[in-house]
C-alpha cells in the first residue's frame, strides 16, 4: 500500500470527522491538513475536500488517482469534490492500515479514542500537535486580514517592511545548537516557566514579567537564542530593527512604533524582539528630530502596555551597547540577560556544535579554543566556514584539525584589518603586497 492513498484517506477522514464533530477547534488539525483551509484568519467549516486541497495537503500531483481504486471513495469529476461514500469502511480501511497515525492527528485520536483497535489518548495527541499560531499560513492570514487592504494606501506596505516575521516551523537554529552560559540558561528556563503559568501569574496580579534585554558584543547569540526560543516555544517570532523604523518616512515614525506593537498583539501568543535597543539611547539625546524623540516616547509607553501575562507577548530587546541606555530605558525590562564572549570551555563546546555534521581528523576542540581567546560564536561559524572552504579549493571535502588551525591563524589577521585606519594608518598593509592574508597570494593589486 502507497503512503499516498494513506495521507489521502487521512485527509478525507480528518475533514469528515472535523466537519462532524463541532467540539474540534482548528488546534485539532494536522498543521498539514490545516494549512489549506485557512481563510481571513480562521478555519471554517465546512472544511472542503477537493482534488485541489488533497493535492496541496498531500504534496502528490494525482490524490485521485492514489485512491480511485478503492470503493468507499468518490470523486465529482466536475467540483472535483472528494467524498468518502461509506465513512465507516474508510475508518476500518485505515486503522488496518495505519493506526501509528492516529497519535499525530488529534482529530483522529478524538474519533478513535475509545476504539479497542488503537491505544490513543486525545490529549496527549493535541498536546503533542503544533498549534496554529505557528503556521506560515496561520501568520500570512492573519496578516493579509489586518494589513492586507492598507497596502494600497501610502503606510500599509511599509508596516510589514518594517517587521521581518518568521514562523516557528522556519527557524533553523534551536536551543539544541546554541551553547548558553548557566545564567542564560537558568533565565530562559524562568521564562518557559513563565509562559506555561501565565495564568496562574495573572491571578496572583504579578504582571511585570516577560520583558528580556539580551545585552552584549556582536555575534554572541542574541538574536539566534531570541529566534530559538520561538521555535522551542512554538511561538511566531516578530523581529524588528529599531533603526529601520525611522528610516523613512519621520513624521510616521512614532505611529509606525504603535503598529508594531498592534501586529505583536494579533500575533500573539508571540515574540516581539527588538534588536538595537540602543537607538533609543542615541535618540534621547536633546539634538534630536522631534518626530523621532516622539517615537521614542511612545516606544517606551508602548513598552510599558505590553504584557506577557495579558498581551501574551514575550517583548525581547537586545543590544550591543547596554552602557547607552539610559535608566529610564534600562528600567524597563525586567530580566537584563548577559551574552558574554564565549570563555574557552564554551568555545570547545561551539566548536563541537558547529562541527556535528561534519568528520574532521584529530580534531580537538580544546586545542582550538586556546588558540581562538576573545573570539564570539559567529567569529567561530566563520573560521569554520573559512576552514571548509578553503580545503574545497583543494577538491578536499575532508577537514583536518591542521585546516581549523590554519583558519583561525588567517581569521586573526583578517580580524587585525578591521582595525587599521584605512585613511591615516598602516600604508603598508592597504597596498597588494604587503597584504595582510599572510598567504603570500597578492594576486590581487590594483593599479594606482
Ligand atoms: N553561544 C553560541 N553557541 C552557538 N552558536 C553561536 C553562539 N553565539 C553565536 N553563535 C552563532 O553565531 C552566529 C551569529 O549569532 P547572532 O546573530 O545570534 O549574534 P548576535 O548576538 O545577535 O549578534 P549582533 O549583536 O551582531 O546582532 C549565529 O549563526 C550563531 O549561531
Ligand atoms: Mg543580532
């Protein structure tokens, strides 16, 4: 028996038990089966099973043809309607068939909860399903709802320029591949704990949590835990950089901050993560517009209206730049999560993170460690990156420890380059030949 009759009888049995049982929310959909059916922001019923919609659910090109052989199914050859004509036969036909299924599909488990023939739970199986707020589709409908018609209008396309919203299901970077300090990691565990006690937290009245700074230098993992903790959460991520906000249009500026704030709210449950915090800082500073002094203001009242407990948004600000921020803006969060260069045992352990996939002869990452002092975890992504490459330029897919070593040597020279004084300093290093790869290439000199 195909997986393709499968997936199609499942489909046709979940939207016939989901249209019979009203109790079902759309929570009790398959993210699969889910995703073709929304429409303005909800699924409604009845959910109609099409030749169209089995395609796109089932990813096959001919869902007919995958169970046209079997005789409780029937197609209209002219909606292209599909139908199941003896429901039961088609539930005994796939409990036979595929009855490991049914715990993935909460709909399904709910309508065989009690048959003798599978050991299900229903709970355990919602439980276990991806709620809806972490579809792409979920997001995308929600959004064409409330933003979709201003489009035409001057602001309305912008406003989504200004938010970069991922999904859950797109995030490609989990808590798994990230090497956290023990306070970030104890702080993250507060608020996971947070998150499933909200309402317990509202009835004792404490509301002031779910506010996070991430401070600390470049390239430690802010923004790769923010969007980690979305995906572990099942949470959509709503990232915004304070800078683009202002960027354009000024006199918009203080309403553009509110609409981020609205899209955070019908997103929500969510995560609403501000990166370069310290704009605010810089903005505050008396010689600035007064449009822009405006919007800082109601960012910051924004802040303040915004609630885990109540809004079910997790409001995330990260910086690079903690000592600019002024107390007024420093108050705000309620959690300052330090992001710290890596010290050597967290190097070692990147190290291994990054290199999971890959096969690398004698490597040790302690070595490596030592020798890669005061560098950050995308310092490491790059020496490895660079470490890959260069061994591809010798048709070698095969990494030695010799090849990170010589990586991070040649990382360290680059990395002295972006101090020189391009306009004043160093001559010797800005002309070919006294270049500063080390590797004696100078192939590149220009004619001055
Ligand atoms: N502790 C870490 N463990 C694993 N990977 C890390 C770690 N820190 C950084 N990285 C990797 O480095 C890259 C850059 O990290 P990220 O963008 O999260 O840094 P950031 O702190 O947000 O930097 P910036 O302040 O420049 O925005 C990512 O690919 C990330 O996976
Ligand atoms: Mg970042």
């Amino acid at each position: 028996m195909s997986s393709g009759s499968l997936d199609v009888i499942e489909f046709l049995l979940t939207t016939h038990l989901y249209d019979e049982h009203h109790e079902l929310d759309a929570n009790d959909l398959p993210p699969w089966v889910r995703q073709v059916f929304w429409h303005e922001g909800s699924v409604e019923r009845p959910l109609r099973a099409t030749v169209e919609t089995a395609r796109e659910a089932t990813d096959l090109d001919r869902p007919w043809d995958a169970v046209s052989e079997l005789m409780f199914t029937d197609r209209d050859e002219f909606s292209g309607t599909l139908e199941l004509t003896q429901p039961d036969m088609a539930e005994q036909w796939f409990l036979d068939r595929a009855a490991d299924r049914v715990a993935a599909n909460p709909t399904l488990a709910f309508a065989f909860e009690d048959s003798p023939e599978v050991d299900v739970d229903y709970e355990a199986a919602r439980e276990a399903n991806r709620p809806l707020q972490a579809d792409r589709a979920w997001i995308d409908s929600l959004l064409e709802e409330h933003f979709g018609e201003e489009d035409e209008e001057e602001d309305g396309e912008n406003m989504l320029d200004l938010v970069d919203i991922h999904a859950p299901e797109e995030v490609e970077m989990t808590l798994d591949d990230l090497v956290l300090t023990e306070n970030q990691e104890a702080e993250i565990n507060k608020i996971v704990k947070a998150i499933e006690h909200r309402e317990y937290l509202a009835d004792i009245g404490l509301r002031e949590i779910g506010k996070l700074l991430f401070v600390g230098p470049p390239g430690t993992g802010k923004t790769s835990t923010a969007r980690a903790l979305g995906y572990d959460l099942d949470l959509p991520f709503v990232e915004v950089k304070l800078s683009m906000i202002t960027s354009q249009y000024l006199g918009e500026t203080a309403k553009n901050v509110e609409k981020v704030f609205e899209v955070a709210k019908r997103l929500s449950p969510c995560i609403l993560f501000m990166d370069e915090f310290d704009f605010v800082a810089k903005t505050r500073r008396s010689d600035e517009h007064a449009a822009i002094k405006r919007a800082v203001n109601t960012l910051l009242k924004s802040i303040d209206d915004i609630s885990l407990i109540q809004d079910d948004v997790l409001l995330i600000g990260a910086t690079n730049h903690p000592d600019q921020l002024d107390a007024a803006a420093w108050r705000r969060f309620d959690e300052i999560i330090n992001f710290p260069k890596p010290d050597d045992q967290m190097r070692a352990d990147i190290l291994r993170v990054i290199t999971r996939e890959m096969d690398i002869e004698d490597f040790d990452p302690h070595a490596l460690a030592e020798r890669t002092e005061g560098l950050t975890g995308s310092d490491l992504r790059m020496v490895l990156r660079e470490a890959v490459l260069d061994a591809l330029t010798e048709e070698r897919t095969d990494l030695t420890q010799d090849d990170l070593v010589r990586a991070v040597e040649n990382f360290e020279e680059r990395d002295n380059l972006k101090d020189l004084d391009m306009i004043e300093g160093d001559h010797d290093a800005l002309v070919a030949g006294g270049d500063i790869s080390g590797a004696g290439d100078g192939g590149h000199s220009h004619d001055h």
